[in-house]
C-alpha cells in the first residue's frame, strides 16, 4: 500500500473553507491533468488530502482527509482541463480546516506541493497524516 499527497483545490479555486464537508462528497474522485494521470497509485493505496489556499486563511498548510483509491485504473473524464479520474473513498476526515493538521505535522515541505497533482509520502508520513486524522 502507498501513500500520497493530493491537493483538492487550485491556485485559482482554492479549497480553505473552514467547514468543508459540503464540498468532498460532490466529488467522489480525484482527477489528473493529462501529464500525471495518476498511474502511479493502485487500488487500496491511501491519498492524503491537502486543501490547496490554506496557508493563506489559517497560517499553514492543512490537511483534511484520507482517502482510499477503489478503481483498479485511471479513467478518461469529460474536463478538458482534469482529463482523468480514479474513484476514491472517504476514510478519515477532520470536518473544519481550521482544526486540521499541517504539512509541517507529517513533514512536508508545503513549496514541495505546488503545481502538483500528487506527490509520494512514505509509509511513515503517510501512518502520521492518518494518526493525526483520527485525533
């Protein structure tokens, strides 16, 4: 099993909401720009969800959720912009950003995120980010 960091959110569509449950269950997959499709993760694999523009309202990088891929591959999408998807599920949530853990927590380098659709955590990052999760 592995583990990775996803932002959900953009520069431009930033995801710092304080109460952001309303918002993940309308989007039950993660989707790819053409470059990274997302070929790298396998089913089982956990995805660690980081809420893209949350240093700007709450100080730090946050993280919100853990999520698990359940498509046995990456399939095509509609978007022009996301051309690709894999379905996921939710695991573990914090309900409000405010409260959630930083990048720092798991030890991330929040510029390491940027621009990117995904990055590798290790297997002890990846545990951390969950333990902090379930507190």
């Amino acid at each position: 099993m592995g583990y990775f960091l996803a932002p959900a959110g953009t520069l431009q569509d930033p995801w710092d909401i304080d109460d952001w449950m309303a918002e993940l269950p309308n989007n039950p997959a993660m989707l790819f720009p053409d470059n990274k499709r997302g070929r790298a993760m396998q089913r089982g694999d956990r995805v660690i969800r980081y809420a893209a523009g949350s240093p700007r309202v709450f100080g730090s990088g946050r993280f919100f959720a853990s999520q698990e891929v359940v498509s046995r591959q990456t399939e095509p999408h509609e978007d022009s912009r996301w051309p690709w998807r894999r379905e996921v599920r939710l695991r573990l949530a914090q309900p409000f950003l405010s409260q959630a853990p930083t990048l720092e927590d798991i030890g991330v380098d929040p510029k390491s995120v940027r621009r990117q659709p995904y990055i590798n955590l290790t297997p002890e990052q990846g545990q951390r980010a969950e333990e902090l999760l379930l507190r």
